[in-house]
C-alpha cells in the first residue's frame, strides 16, 4: 500500500520527494510491484493539503484525475470497520493526523502484507505494519 506523500509529490510541480515519487510512480505504472493499494482517504487528504497551499479546484481535479489513472493502482473503499480500527489508532498512538490512522487501519485491515510505503515514521510504532521508506525502494 502506498501512502498520500507520495502522490502528493508526484502531482506537484515541486517537493522534497519529486524525484523519488517519480520513480516508485514509474514503477508501479510498469507493473514492477503488481498491483499496489492505496486508501481512498487519500484523496481527502490531497483536498485538504492542496487547500491549505492555495490549489485552485480546476488544479485539484486534475491533481486528482491524474492519481486515479495511475495503472495498477487500486483505491481501497473505507469500510465501517476501517473507520473505527483509524479512531483506535488515532487514540492508542496519539497521531496527529486522522488520514495517518486511516492508512494504518486499511493496512491492517485490508492489505494482506500490511505493508505501507511511506516517509512517514509514524507507522513504525505499530505492531504488525511494515513501513517501507520509498527513498530505500
């Protein structure tokens, strides 16, 4: 499963992580991983972010179009149980962000290697999900 900093990165014209988002990106398109999931809370989270940066919303829906047409990228639906394992998380880790607990809830939940692809540490904490550091891929 990859996590939104990567999408972010590789919809942005610039960032920290651009040239490593294209690559893992690349890959995935290729087919290197298989198929590769992603929550669709990450779209939420590329709403929030980009509002918070002055995104105009024509640029959101093409930031957005371009993450649902990546290939072998499969959107993981949210689930009831999704929701409430993410408020658990949220509570047992003390995470600051709900899309984090999102993401290591539909890892647990719905990914069979409950592997996250992720620059984000917040997930070595939790037992039982692997974060893979994309820079290291």
């Amino acid at each position: 499963m990859i996590e939104t900093d990567i999408l972010y990165a590789f919809v942005k014209q610039s960032d920290w992580l651009k040239e490593t988002a294209n690559s893992i990106i690349s890959r995935i398109i290729k087919g290197e991983f298989g198929e590769v999931y992603v929550s669709r809370e990450c779209l939420h989270e590329l709403y929030y972010v980009s509002k918070t940066e002055g995104v105009s919303i024509d640029e959101l829906i093409t930031r957005s179009a371009a993450v649902t047409a990546i290939p072998n990228l499969t959107f993981l639906e949210t689930t009831f149980e999704i929701d409430l394992l993410a408020l658990v998380l949220l509570r047992q880790y003390n995470f600051s962000s709900i899309f984090d607990a999102y993401y290591a809830a539909t890892a647990l939940n719905q990914v069979e290697d409950h592997t996250i692809i992720s620059t984000d540490k917040v997930f070595d904490c939790i037992p039982g999900l692997v974060r893979l550091d994309p820079r290291k891929i």
